[in-house]
C-alpha cells in the first residue's frame, strides 16, 4: 500500500536540527493529536531544570528531534534505505515520534511515583482505542501494534527497534545534543553527521564503519559526561527525592483517611489501583504544580512543607552515604522536629560509560572492520576497552533539609 503524503513538507524549526521535515500525513495528524500535544505540558529533565534554569524543553520538542533522526536514518543511509518497505519506514517514523508519549511529570522521576514505566503507559495509549490509535489503523490497518511492537521490542522487523533504543541510537542521540544545548553545556556534543554518514547494515544488524569509530567513541563519551554532570546533578536528584517524598506522604495520608485537598487525579494515582488513560492524560506538570500549590497552603504541615519547597525550590542538602552519616542526620532530624521517614531520603547511582553486550544480541555497538568481520564496539576501540574494564563509578548520597546542615 501507499501512504498519503501531505499537500507540501511541512517545516518545523529546530535548534539542534535546523528542521524536522513531515511529509506523511500519518505523521502529521499524530503531531496534532492531544496525546502528543500533552507532551508541550512535561518537562525533557525531570529535575534537572531545578539546576540548569533553561532547561525547561520538553518531552515534545525531544520527540519531534528523535523523529527527524529516524527520518534522516531512513533516507540518507542508503543500507537502511532500501532494507526498509514504505510500511516498515512509516512504523518506525512513528515508533520515534511516540516513543516518550506515556512519560509522566517530571520524566522518569515521575515512575517511581506511579510504579510504572513510561514504555507501558506508551504502548497502552498508541493500541487502547485512543486518537492515537484511530489515527495509524486510519491510516493502516494493524499499524498501531506495529508501531507497539517497535517500542516494546518485538517487531516483525528486528532492525526498527535498533533505529529507536539500542546502545547507539535516535532516542539517545537527540537527548544528549538536546539536552547539552538547553543546559548550556558542551558535555553532550558528538558528531552526528558523521555517525550518519559511517552507518551500514549488516544481516538486519546496524553497523557503523570502522572509520567511524572515532565518532562512536566521542558520542559514548558524551553519554559518560551527560549523565553526571547533568542527569546525576545531585540538585536535580535532591528535587526527585523530595518529589518522592511528598507522594509518599499523601499515600500515608490516605490510607489514615487524611488526604488533603488537591485535584482529583491525585486520588486516582494514590488509590493504587491501575490508572485509566484519562486520569493519566491529564496528569501533567501543569496539574501537579497547582496541586503543589493547594496542598502548600493545607493543613498537614509535613505535605505542605515539601509542597512547598519543591515550588520554591528549597532542596535538600546532601552527602555521602554511609550509616555513620545516617544515624548522624537521623539524630539531628528528631532534634530539630522533621520526621525522618519524610525528611531523610537516599539515593544510589552508578553508571558504565559503556556496556559491552554480545554481538549477536539486538543491543550491542557493532563496528564492521575493513576486512569484513563485524566486532562489537569495545573490541575495536581501546578507548572503550579502557572504560569498560574501569571501575564502575558510584555516587551514593542521602539528602536531608539543607537548615539542619550546621547542626551536623
């Protein structure tokens, strides 16, 4: 079958990319669907945006960045081009362009909240009769679970998921260039055009040439840099644990039969009981900053106090994790009056720059060497040896009310 194309290439101006070019109207009606418009009301960096102050793009902007590099992928590397049927390039377009449509407020800070990933909730919305859905069985019968497929890795097809989340891919991609340049940083710049240019396919595997190895080692560098300078800033994990922490004490709340005041979804996230699609539309940062608001002016002092500093941003303090440190701050917490269940919080981190899995698994960095033999990322690049055989590091912290700091 043909899909529809648009009347002309719609344009939309991107900072990273310049343009994210739409001609499918598939695509397009998707772009204009209320899920993905959602997407404008929830912030790319969870708390991340608490430290960087322009870092408020959002989980929509990323998208769009994701589905632009899938786009190039499908028709500026030849291999991919023409290993690829129209379907399967329209399936895969789409699985960019929805692959975050599920995230929750405040990204993946918000899954600990709910107890459930963002992938579920992604697939739920494109297959449970949602505009999502109508829109590719509109546009393709079966499509919607295509597109599902992709994203929860069970494609007909296995190359389609390797394009959207693999070790090198567009979800990465676009985050790091995006992300680095929104925070102001450099950490997340590698160069794409090159990594385009060195990509082949090699028995339904993505592979990049050995002359491209110097660009995959500078984009797994950038990963290494990105995450702790920006994603593990431990002011954006201060902001997420006390996030944690307030949800914890409405649950408490509740289940005394105390909840305070402020909006009904709320309820419907705290009743445990699975969440429908509609409850869960509405729950963007938009909604969960007025219910700050409310619950910040309630009687409860414990809610209103951690609404409140979120709002505000009054972060918590932090250290090294340690149980001497901990009965230490315990002690100065009961001294002061904080509760320790709310007011003392941990959070582990720890990170490999690079993950070596088997060449012959879907999610392994492949580089075709000269002569033809295909060799997994960290055989090929001495640098990526190095790091793989380092010490995995770790930054294991616990936060506490940054007042109580001069009592330690």
């Amino acid at each position: 079958m043909t899909f529809r194309k648009t009347d002309e290439v719609k344009v939309l101006r991107d900072p990273v990319h310049a343009d994210d070019r739409v001609e499918y109207e598939v695509i397009w009606k998707l772009i204009n669907s209320r899920w993905m418009q959602r997407m404008r009301r929830i912030r790319q960096l969870g708390g991340a945006f608490m430290v960087y102050h322009t870092a408020d793009h959002t989980r929509f902007s990323h998208s769009l960045g994701v589905y632009e590099i899938v786009r190039r992928m499908i028709t500026e590397v030849p291999d991919i081009e023409r290993a690829l049927n129209e379907r399967e390039k329209v399936t895969v377009l789409a699985a960019g362009l929805l692959h975050d449509v599920g995230h929750g407020p405040y990204s993946h800070a918000f899954e600990k909240v709910i107890g459930e990933d963002h992938e579920s909730f992604t697939c739920r919305i494109i297959e449970e009769n949602t505009e999502i859905t109508e829109i590719l069985e509109e546009a393709a019968p079966g499509l919607s679970h295509e597109v599902a497929d992709v994203i929860r890795h069970k494609s007909a097809n296995p190359l389609l998921p390797q394009l959207i989340s693999a070790q090198l891919d567009a979800d990465r991609m676009d985050y790091l260039l995006r992300d680095s340049y929104f925070t102001g940083t450099t950490y997340g710049h590698f160069d794409l055009e090159r990594i385009l240019r060195t990509l082949r396919v090699d028995n339904d595997f993505v592979v990049v040439k050995e002359s491209g190895v110097y660009a995959i080692e500078n984009y797994v560098m950038a990963r290494y840099h990105s995450y702790w300078q920006i994603y593990y800033h431990p002011g954006a994990r201060s902001f997420e644990c006390m996030l944690e922490k307030l949800f914890q004490r409405l649950r408490d709340l509740r289940a005394e039969g105390k909840m305070p005041p402020s909006i009904p979804e709320f309820d419907a996230l705290l009743s445990g009981e699975p969440m429908s699609l509609e409850d869960y539309y509405v729950l963007d940062e938009y909604a969960c900053n007025y219910a700050f608001e409310v619950l910040s002016r309630g009687e409860d002092p414990i809610a209103a106090d951690l609404a409140s500093r979120i709002l505000d941003r009054r972060l918590f303090d932090y250290m090294e994790d340690s149980p001497e440190n901990r009965e230490k701050v315990t002690a100065v917490l009961k001294q002061a009056g904080y509760d320790p269940e709310y007011y003392l919080t941990s959070d582990d981190v720890g990170q490999r720059v690079y993950i070596p899995y088997r060449v012959s698994a879907g999610n392994a960095i492949r580089v075709r060497l000269h002569g033809g033999e295909i060799k997994e990322l960290s055989e090929a690049s001495n640098i990526v040896q190095s790091l793989v055989k380092g010490k995995q590091l770790r930054d294991d912290r616990i936060y506490y009310p940054k007042e109580i700091r001069n009592l330690l």
